[in-house]
C-alpha cells in the first residue's frame, strides 16, 4: 500500500471519554487498534464518536475527547450508519475525493461499536476489500486467542491452591512452551500422562478420539497408558454408555460391579470420565481407569475399597488437564487457519499476477513445486521446503508494477523495457518487506535473478554470496522458462533445457545445484507434464459468503 494518499477516521457511535473517564483496560486496547490501523495503512487516522445518530463528530486522537466543531461529511456518516447493521467492510467509490471510500467494522473490545475509514488513491479496490476483510479477520483470531490465554491464566490461578497439583500445572506448562503447533492431542497426551498419573494414581489413562461425522459417542482410542492398561474397546465402550450422561461435570463412577452394565465392562472398577472440547469443537475424551491399590489389597471388600477410589480432587485434576489440552489444541487449529489464510492470501496476489498474462499462468506455482522438490534434495527439512514453496509462489509478484505493454510484448525487448523488468525483484521486496510473517521469501524473491558470476540483478551478487533460496530459484525459474510455451515460441525439448543448465553451471548457475537438479529430473517433468491450472471461480449470482 506503499505511496498511497490515506485520509483515515475511526468511527464511534458512542461519546467516548478521555482515557482518565474510561475503563483503563478499554483505552489501551484501543490505543493498540489504533497502532494496528497506523502499521496495516501505513498513515495516521483520526477517531470520529457521536452522541446521536445523525451528529457524527471527530475526536482529539490524544485526549478522545469530542471536538464539537469538526462535523464529520455526509458521506462518511451515511457509510458508517450502513456499516453499524451489515458488520462488513464497504469499499465504494469516494465523492470526497479521488479514489476509494474504504469502511470497516471494529470488535466491540474498544469500547463500543466502532468504524475505520479511509479514502485511498490510486488502488484496486478488490484488493482493498480484501485487505479489509483480512484485517477484520487477524483482529478476530487475535481476540480468541487472547480469550484462550485468558481462560489458561484463570486455570493456572485454580490449581495453585493445591501444591500437588500446582507442581504438575507447572511441569505441563513448561512442556507446552517448549511444544510447537505441529504437536497433536497423542503427542501431548504421551508426554503429559506420566506428570498427570503422579497426582491421578490410576492403573490406566486413555486418549479417545471421536472422528469427524461419527458423532462425540463414537470415540477410538488413540493412546492407552498405565501400568495396568485396559483393553482399548473396553474403554470405548464406557464412552459409549456413560459419555451422554456428561452434563458440564466429569462422569466419576466407583463400585462399577454394582451398576447394571457391570457385565460389560469387566476389568474396570472404577474411572472418570470427561470430554476434550473448546467452545462447539468436541476432540474426544480423557480417561482415567481403576484407582491403584496396594499391594496384597482384597478388592471384594467394599468397605476397604472406599477408602481407594476416584473423588472430587481426580475428577478437577483431570478436569484441568483436559481444559489445557483442548485450549492448546483450540490455538492450534487457530494458528492453523490463521497459516492457512496467509497461503490463501498469497494465492490471491499469484492470481492477481496470472490475470495479467495468460501465457504465463501457472508459472509461479510450477516454480513452487520445482523449488520444493530441489531444495528437499539438496537437505532442507520439510519446514524449510515449505518456506521455499511460499517464496516461489511469490518470486515474480513484483511483476504487478511492471507495464502490461512490457510483460506481454511477443518480440524481444528494448534496453528500456528490460530495465523495466529488471526492476521487479526491488517492486517484489517493496511489496512484501513489511509482513513480518513473510519476511523469510524476501532473499528469494529480490535474488532469484543472480548470477554466479556477479553479472545477474538486482544487487550482482556472485557465488555463495547469493542466498541458497535465490541460487535454487534461479535454476527453476529459468527451467520452467525455457520449457514453457510463449505465444511467440514453443517449449524447448527437454535435452536441450538440460543443455543449456549444464552449459550455465559454473557461471550462471551454481553448478552443484544444476547436478542436483539432474538427479531429479523425473520428478520434475512428471510435475510438469500432470500440471494442471486452476480454474478461476465465475460469479453467478450474490458474492458467495
């Protein structure tokens, strides 16, 4: 959005006292939304509150207070009573001035319900839409997420009332620092059940999964553990007849010989039992099978056994083991959507690029899949591989802000028009630089036309000077290239492409990448032979939300 003209206002329809009058929790985070606005639009803003509906007034940015003689303009105050009932971004052309009139919906978190607006130059307004739902959605995910570690810091509060139990909070929190998103519910559940057993003292904890569409009373066991473990369809099977009766308490059941359906569950005494959920979100259940006994203990003896079964302070413990595995597990299906978009948004600016030249479609994501394959042999973790996937979806984004007269001359090009496209690394690193969670695709998009002879762009860097990501870039990049048909030439012959590559090791490529790309060459024509388009989504009717 950079060299764009933003004339900004936050919208309130609320009279918003100074920061001294209002809850202090409100006036920071607002303070930090209006931070967030300034880093997203890249200018200052103003803030803009009402007493009633049709005297809309701006505000002192650094006290928030009315300014009652700065009337907001018709335009502004019509989109912003719009806004309040549809809670979705508007973009539509501005009469205030050139460009866009942009408005979008803020969560109530800053003290009411609130509107951002703008008028924007020289921008497209799809992508400004997208760029507003974007941001609306971060500001959502961030909300939840705080909620969660809000809820985790009121459990941790709970448990540190009994110092056993404190002791595992504490071990547990210590292992979920050091856990990333990749870590799923088994793999927590493995590392977490020995801390927790200290403190349950059963025969047998258990991890039971509910798949997708089988409804919550439909549970597999993905992890049995214990010193006595119980068979898997057994545990099952208590889901089965005591999981319905759960009603926002754990389901604890002693002297199980005495219940009816004792006969079905032979080698269980005793357990407790409750689900792992988030909000609407249902993973499974947590169980906890038969209190150990003492050695040469006479489990016949009721009056003896009373005194070894499961009560109030398992049932919490395991109440609040569950609770922080479900909010890990929440925040990773957050941190995973919120990846998930990121892709998404990235996909969005590789189509923008498509659109403006048929003949190249495609491009960039082959490079993608080139990339990935080259790097994973030359020793990059899947991680890694990831990362160099994203960075040649975006390689050529800088070649937004090349001329379409240029990008799809047939001929070759004059030294003006190469020049022009010798600029799209620096257009591509301008674009990107300030998202921080991209940060890791800039050495390959402002390198990927190096050279290791020192004779490439943008910077004439040479040898192992140029980043890795760059130096496999170059070598995909120019395959795809040359292999590729143009409207003003065909493909070339595979052995010839190979050639050339061969020719160029040394000095225009790196030559131990050229041999490494050699020895995958299978599986980079079969990619390029299977490659596919996507094929654009047509609007029919509506904006398909």
């Amino acid at each position: 959005m950079g060299g764009s003209c933003f004339r900004l206002a936050l919208v309130t329809h609320m009279y918003v006292a100074p920061c001294n009058q209002v809850d202090d929790s409100v006036c920071v985070v607002r303070q930090q939304m209006l931070v967030s606005l300034l880093d997203t639009f890249d200018t200052d803003f103003r803030l803009v509150a009402s007493t009633d509906l049709d005297d809309w007034r701006y505000l002192a940015t650094d006290e928030l207070v009315v300014i009652n003689d700065a009337q907001v303009e018709p335009e502004v105050s019509a989109i912003c009573e719009s806004i309040l009932q549809s809670q979705e971004p508007v973009v539509t052309p501005s009469t205030i001035g050139d460009g866009w009139l942009v408005a979008i919906p803020l969560p109530n978190d800053v003290g009411g319900m609130q509107v951002a607006v703008a008028s924007i130059e020289g921008q497209d307004p799809e992508m400004l839409r997208r760029l507003a739902k974007l941001w609306c959605s971060s500001r959502q995910y961030q909300h939840q997420v705080d909620k969660y570690a809000q809820e985790c810091e009121q459990l941790t509060e709970i448990l540190s009332e009994g110092l056993e139990e404190l002791t595992f909070l504490r071990s547990m929190v210590a292992f979920l620092d050091m856990s990333d998103h990749t870590h799923d519910l088994t793999s927590l559940a493995e590392s977490t059940f020995p801390l927790l057993n200290d403190n349950m003292h059963a025969d047998c904890l258990a991890l039971l999964l509910t798949p997708e569409g089988l409804g919550p009373l439909r549970a597999v066991p993905a992890l049995v553990w214990g010193p006595k473990p119980v068979d898997g369809h057994l545990l099952s099977r208590v889901v089965e007849l005591f999981g319905q009766s759960y009603c926002d308490q754990p389901v604890v059941k002693n002297h199980i010989h005495r219940l009816p359906e004792a006969s079905e569950l032979n080698g269980v005494r005793d357990f407790i039992l409750t689900p792992i959920k988030s909000g609407s979100t249902h993973y499974g259940w947590m169980l906890a099978a038969n209190r150990q006994l003492p050695e040469g203990f006479d489990p016949s003896s009721d009056w003896e056994l009373s005194h070894y079964e499961f009560g109030t302070s398992e049932a919490s413990l395991l109440c609040t083991t569950v609770s922080i595995l479900a909010t890990h597990a929440s925040n990773c299906d957050l941190f995973q959507e919120k990846e998930q978009m990121l892709v998404n948004v990235v996909r969005s600016l590789v189509s923008a690029l498509d659109a403006k030249d048929q003949y190249t479609c495609g491009h960039s994501e082959r490079v993608a899949l080139y990339a990935k394959v080259l790097a994973e042999r030359v020793g990059y973790d899947e991680e890694a591989c990831e990362r160099i996937y994203m960075t040649g979806l975006l390689h050529d984004v800088g070649k937004i802000g090349v001329s379409d007269a240029v990008l799809k001359k047939p001929g070759r090009l004059t030294d003006e028009e190469f020049a022009e496209i010798k600029r799209h690394p620096d257009e591509g690193w301008s674009i990107l630089q300030d998202l921080a969670q991209l940060k890791y695709v800039l050495p390959g998009v402002l390198h990927h036309h190096e050279e290791v002879d020192g004779s490439g762009y943008p910077d004439g860097l040479s040898g192992d000077k140029i980043p890795l990501d760059g130096r496999i870039l170059a070598i995909v990049d120019a395959w795809d290239a040359m292999t590729s048909d143009r409207p003003y030439r065909n493909g070339m012959p595979t052995q010839k492409a190979l050639s050339i590559l061969e020719e160029g090791a040394g000095s225009q490529w790196d030559s131990q990448l050229v041999q490494a790309f050699l020895e995958v060459i299978d599986r980079i024509e079969l990619i390029r032979n299977t490659y596919r388009l996507h094929e654009r989504p047509i609007r029919k009717m509506g904006c398909g939300i």
